[in-house]
C-alpha cells in the first residue's frame, strides 16, 4: 500500500510517504534551533514551529515522491504519545486531508512507530521480536509479537529516559542542546573507564525486582557530584572523559538487558528504535553482545531513528497491509498513549 505519514509529537514536523518498505519520500523540519537557547523544547514554540511547517513540509515530501495526497490508499498520523498541543497540529492536518480526499485515517503510536520503521531498512519483521526503545521520553523493553496488532512491554524506566539523560548529561558538561549527538561525539575523544559510574538496576535485589527496567537518574546524579568535584579541586572539567564514561555506563546497561530479554523470551532477534539507537557506543556494544548470544540484530541508520514521517508512514503501511480498521475521523490525541496502543480506535 501507498501510504502518507505525519509525524509531530515533538519538535520534528515530519512528512513520509512509503510504498510498503519502500521510501518515497522523507521530509523533516526541526525546530530544535529555537528550543537551543531554553535547553530543552517549550512545547507552545514547538505547535506554532509545526503550524509554519506544516504546508512546507507536505509539499516537500509530494516533490520528492513525485505524487501527492490524491495517489495514496491512507494516511496515518501521530496521535500520542507527545506533546498535546503539537501532536494536535499534525492530528488535524490529517483529519483535513483525510476529509478533503476521503481517504482512510489512521491514528497510530509513535513509539510503536519508532520500532516499525526499521522495516524501511531491512523489510518486514517476518517473526516475533523484541525491540529496545530508547528516545528523549522513553525507554521500554518491549515483546513485539505483531508489530500491527501485539505488543508488550516487557519494562521501562523508573525515572529519567535515556535520551532525557544525555540531554541532562550534556547541559551539566556545558555541551549544547540537544545533548545525544554531542556527547557521541566528545566520547570519542574520552575514555570510557576514566570513572567507574553507576549501572543502575543490574545487580541483586534491584535486578530482581526491576529485571527488565532501568534507572538512569542515580548515573546522571553521579555526573553531577563528580563535576562539582573537580571544579572545588579547581581542575578543568574532563569532558571528554565524563562523556565517555557517562555514555559507557548508559549503553552497557541497554545493550545488556536487551540481549538478556532475548535469551529469557527465546526470541533471537533484537531491534533498536528511537533517538538514542544513533549512538555509536550503543551500536557497537549491541552488535558485539548480540554476535556472541547468537541474536540477529536489526538498527534503523541515524537518520530514521530520530523522529520523522516515513516512520509513521511505515506503521500505516503495516497496519492497511494486514486489514487493520482505520480509526475515526474524530480521533483524539493522546500524549500518554501507551505502546500496547498501537492505534486509535
Ligand atoms: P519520544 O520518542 O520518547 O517521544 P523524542 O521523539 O523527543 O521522544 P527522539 O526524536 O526519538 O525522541 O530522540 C531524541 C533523543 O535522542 C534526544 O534525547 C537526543 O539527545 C537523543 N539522541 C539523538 N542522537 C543521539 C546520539 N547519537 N547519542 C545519544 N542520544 C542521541
Ligand atoms: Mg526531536
Ligand atoms: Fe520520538
């Protein structure tokens, strides 16, 4: 099926559109430019960002497909979860188009949407499998039995997010927002055993009890006291070395709970999603993990991790292929819709 995706969960108007796996078009607007100067986004800036890239955006991506609206079978849209007034910017552009060229609407999660998306790359998943999700508000550890009808979660974090830490990380280390890319690139730079931080939830009772969750505010506290340190030593801060170190106990943590819940659930078969599946220290130690356990493993390339359309495009694809009902035309937005959703009724 010919499908058209609108992403806006967040600060990325995106505008995919896809033939089955195939790209046909990827346009993406970011208004991460005008959160820099906040630190982090201010969602009133981000739903007017997406209100003057709407348009833009759309025409873009009809350009680059060579096609527009009036061709596709349906469109599918962001409905949760996000930010509520951006996420509504993107839901009523689809509900106008979907009205205007009667086409099937459907509202799908954009975190199960992070994980579909990797079919772009490597064609459909074919069998169960279990996907580690990690962006700027999420990480999840989830048994995708059927990416277009059955997901679970498997366990998530108890406080910060991963990409919530490097973002945090990154701002204590004086690096600029968003933090992500910036502390992959001043780690190449660190070693990564220069300081012992915390892996949180990986040992006795914690992992026990939290087998398939994670905790990531202990690690960034730990940053935070150790930069305090060295500048009452009066010592430059290693920011290099932080970084790195930093970025170690993260991944280590990710890419070992991740192959562990491919081993426990017998499914040999591992895909990333979400803004963090970029970092080159996450991909290397997944890779290698998985190699050694045996797990097939599958990673969108960077640029279909972070958030767009193709990747909403991607799961209404998936869900028109296997005869999914579309959602109705006064489908609400949800921006605490939860993974097992995977779209609005
Ligand atoms: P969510 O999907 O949970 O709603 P989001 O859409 O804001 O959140 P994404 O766009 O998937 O999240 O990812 C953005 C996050 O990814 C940011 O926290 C950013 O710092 C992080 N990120 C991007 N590139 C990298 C990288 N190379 N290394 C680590 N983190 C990265
Ligand atoms: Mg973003
Ligand atoms: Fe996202």
């Amino acid at each position: 099926p010919l499908v058209l995706g609108i992403e806006s969960s967040c600060d990325e108007t995106g505008v995919g559109i896809v033939r089955g796996t195939e790209i046909l078009a990827h346009a993406v607007a970011s208004s991460v430019e005008e959160h820099v100067r906040f630190g982090g986004v201010v969602p009133e800036v981000a739903s007017r960002a997406h209100l003057e890239a709407m348009v833009p955006t759309l025409e873009q991506a009809y350009r680059q497909a060579g096609l527009d609206v009036r061709d596709v079978d349906a469109i599918a849209v962001t409905c949760g979860p996000g930010l509520t007034g951006a996420l509504l910017v993107g839901v009523a552009a689809a509900k106008a188009l979907a009205l205007a060229h009667d086409k099937p609407l459907y509202g799908v999660n954009h975190l199960a949407a992070h994980v579909a998306v990797d079919q772009l790359e490597h064609g459909r998943f074919g069998e169960r499998v279990i996907a580690l999700l990690v962006s700027g508000g999420h990480t999840e550890l989830l048994l995708v039995d059927d990416i277009a009808t059955d997901i679970t979660m498997l366990g998530s974090t108890i406080d910060d997010a991963a990409g919530e830490a490097f973002d945090k990380v990154a701002r204590l280390l004086g690096l600029p927002y968003p933090g992500g890319p910036e502390i992959d690139r001043a780690a190449r730079d660190g070693d990564p055993t220069a300081v012992a931080f915390p892996r949180g939830l990986t040992t006795g009772r914690d992992l026990e009890r939290y087998r398939w969750d994670f905790s990531f505010s202990g690690l960034k506290s730990a940053v935070s006291r150790h930069v305090q340190h060295e500048q009452r030593m009066g010592r430059p801060v290693p920011v290099a070395d932080i970084a790195a170190s930093f970025q170690d106990a993260v991944c280590d943590v990710l890419s070992k709970k991740a192959i562990a819940a491919c081993v426990a659930h017998e499914v040999p078969r591992l895909v990333l999603g979400g803004g963090v599946a970029a970092n080159g220290r996450l991909r290397q130690y997944v890779l290698e993990r998985a190699e050694a356990a045996g797990i097939e493993v599958r990673i969108p390339p960077p640029s279909l991790c972070t958030d767009n359309g193709a990747m909403v495009a991607a799961l209404g694809a998936e869900l028109v292929a296997r005869g999914v009902s579309p959602s109705a035309l006064d489908l609400p937005v949800d921006s605490g819709m939860p993974v097992a959703q995977i779209v609005a009724a």
